[in-house]
C-alpha cells in the first residue's frame, strides 16, 4: 500500500503564529521569519502578505495580514535574507519595512 506522503503534493501551508494587528507594530523592531502571498480573502482580485515575525529578543510567533503592495515587494525581493530584523513604518498611504 502507498503512503500519501510518497504521491501527495505539499500544500502551500499557512504560517504559525498569533494575528496582530500592523499598526501595533509601527516603529518596533521585530524579525522577519517567513511569508507567502496568497489570493486576499478581503479584496477580490488583490493579493495578500501573510508575514510571519517576532517581536525583537522573544520566542512568541506571530502573523500578520496585508494588502500592502510594498511590503509583498520588499519581502518577494529580499527573501534570501530571511530572516532579518527590521522596522515597519506607515509612510503615508503605504507600509515599508526600514
């Protein structure tokens, strides 16, 4: 008989965590560990970030959500730096990682 494992095709997996809210992170440091892009559940025909981090010096994981077309793009170009520490900021109307 056949293991699924030897046959199935892994599924792009959902990363652990507590949600959080973006703007409790404005100007905090926290580590980025992982991501995915995934269709937005929220906004039809939109992509979403799932961006999975922890607050600077903690063991805690934590996820977050966003639309933020910047903050996909810096995390897509980025990647292989994962992970890094950073800060994210509200600059007007968008989110960027510094």
């Amino acid at each position: 008989m056949e293991k699924f494992s030897a046959f199935a095709e892994a599924e792009d997996c959902r990363l652990d965590g507590d949600k959080e809210e973006i703007s409790n992170l404005f100007n905090k440091e926290i580590e980025v560990l992982a991501y995915r892009i995934m269709p937005s559940k929220a906004v039809k025909g939109k992509k979403c970030l799932q961006l999975q981090y922890r607050h600077a010096g903690e063991d805690r994981l934590y996820i977050l959500f966003s639309n933020s077309e910047v903050l996909m793009r810096q995390a897509e170009q980025y990647k292989e730096h994962m992970p890094f520490s950073t800060v994210i900021r509200k600059r007007g109307s968008y989110y960027t990682f510094s």
